[in-house]
C-alpha cells in the first residue's frame, strides 16, 4: 500500500462545505476513498444520498445529521453510518465548523433530487 502524502491536498469548495482527498484512487487506495469535510458555520448542507454506506467521523466541533426525520448530535469521535439511499443532511450544530473524516467504498455516487448521480471529485 503506497504512503499518501496529504501535506498540500486539493480542495474542493460548495456552499458551506469544504472537502479535501485524504486518499482515493488517484491517490493510491483501492477501494475506499476518504476525505475530510469542514462545513461552516451555522450553514446546512444540501439534502442527499450516496449509492453505498457512507461513514462520517466527527473530528472537531459539532454536527448535526438529518436522517428520516430523526436529529443525531455528532462530538468529536462519533461515528455515523449513513445506509445507502438514505437521504440526509449534515451541518455545523455551532458557531464554529466542523470538521469530519468520510469514508465512501471506491465507486459510490451521491444523489441530489432532480439531478443525475456523480461521483463526487474528492472521491476519484
């Protein structure tokens, strides 16, 4: 398994959310992206599914998911297992970001309603 240097990674920018590969098949891993995802302040992200399991790993701050109607509180070291087609929400519960790790198996979509599927960049 190749090291993967993360010194100076790409970053990625969409309203409220920043990710950064972590490793990912341009990047040397096989079957598992990983990113890290900083999202603003006081900023809800955008209502949506991955066609795999998705695990979210708090990291600092707090998060808030939205799943089937229900709210779950994320601390650092939570972990969330979001099933696939699943729509959900993720946000900053507080006036600071928060920052977690995602892991999505190599090859999952995400899906917002009304638009084709694609895979996300950080992922590829």
């Amino acid at each position: 398994m190749p090291l993967i240097d993360n010194s100076s990674p790409a970053t990625f920018d969409i309203p409220g959310v920043r990710f950064a590969p972590v490793a990912s098949p341009s990047r040397g891993s096989f079957e598992t992206a990983v990113w890290r995802a900083v999202v603003a302040p006081n900023k809800a992200g955008v209502v949506h599914h991955m066609t795999r399991e998705e695990i979210i790993l708090a990291v600092s701050g707090s998060g808030l998911v939205r799943i089937g109607g229900a709210e779950h509180m994320l601390a650092p070291g939570d972990a969330f297992a979001v099933p696939p087609f699943t729509d959900f929400q993720l946000e900053s519960s507080s006036d600071g970001p928060f920052e977690a790790v995602v892991m999505l198996p190599v090859g999952g979509h995400a899906v917002i309603a009304g638009q084709p599927s694609f895979s996300p960049p950080w992922s590829l």
